[in-house]
C-alpha cells in the first residue's frame, strides 16, 4: 500500500536537493528525518510504551511549532 501527501514546492525542493541517485523519495525521506525503518522496530515495545513515546513525540512536535510560531512573530 502507498499514500500521498502534499508539500510544498519549497519543501519538495529541499527533499529533492538532497536525494541521491540510488534512492527513492521514501528512502531519501527516511535519511533526512532520521530513526529506524519501522518495518525494523514494528512490535519492540509495548502498547503502554509505545503510547507514552507517541505521547511525548506530541508534545515536544506542539513545543518545536509554538517556538517557531514565537520567532515568526517576533519578524511580523
């Protein structure tokens, strides 16, 4: 199964800059953002974990964009 998603066409740039001539965008995305295959680590933890990991995952994604949302205004 595969799904699509849109980006922008500066981001699609940025991704495409970065591509090497021996992988597809899924892999070149992998690099760039970092962490293992999940097809590697499927079923490692348990549900308890993996829920308190996605939980904090939330946050600190909720954190990261309120900074960034704090230096944009200080520019307005």
């Amino acid at each position: 199964m595969s799904k699509s998603f849109r980006v922008s066409p500066e981001f699609h740039e940025f991704v495409t800059a970065h591509k090497r001539d021996d992988e597809t965008m899924e892999e070149t995305l992998r690099r760039l953002i970092g962490g293992p295959d999940p097809d590697e680590v499927a079923g490692i933890l348990s549900d308890e974990t993996a829920d308190a990991v996605e939980e904090r995952l939330n946050e600190k994604r909720e954190r990261s964009v309120e900074g960034k949302d704090d230096v944009r205004e200080r520019f307005e």
